[in-house]
C-alpha cells in the first residue's frame, strides 16, 4: 500500500537532494525556530542550486506571503515534500 499524503515527509540523506526537489523544513526546526515558525509551516520551497555543498531553497510567494530564499541550509533541517 502506498503511503497516505497526510503522513510527514521522510527524512532523506544529504546525496538525495538535487536541483528541482520540492523540499520543505522539518517540524522539529520549526519548532525551535519563533522567527519564521508562521511564515514557514506548511509551505513547500525548491532546491534552486548549492552553495558550499548545502542547498539553495526558495519558497515561492503564495497568497499574501512573501517569497523567502534561504542560503547554505543544513541538510538535517530539510525534509523532502510529499
């Protein structure tokens, strides 16, 4: 049986990530993180590219909220989007 969509996302190795993946910050990270907690749960963002060997993730603009694109992210904070 194939996984329900409403389960999270798996967490994947660093190597698994390439430009194009939708990927999205782990509940964990958004817990601890007061400043982009809102602004960032639930949104799906883009490996657009690699800076110093960790990606480049843009989160498009939806709705009233604003884009973000966030440099050099730990591999561990990322989760791949269902």
């Amino acid at each position: 049986m194939p996984p329900s969509p409403c389960q999270p996302a798996i967490p994947v190795s660093p190597t698994a990530f390439a430009m194009g993946d939708k990927v999205r910050f782990t509940a964990e990270y958004l817990e601890g993180n007061i400043d982009y907690r809102r602004a960032l749960a639930g949104r799906v963002g883009e490996v657009t590219g690699f800076r110093a060997g960790a990606p480049t993730v843009e989160f498009p603009k939806v709705g009233r909220r604003k884009p973000f694109t966030f440099y050099e992210v730990p591999f561990e904070r990322l989760e791949r989007a269902p």
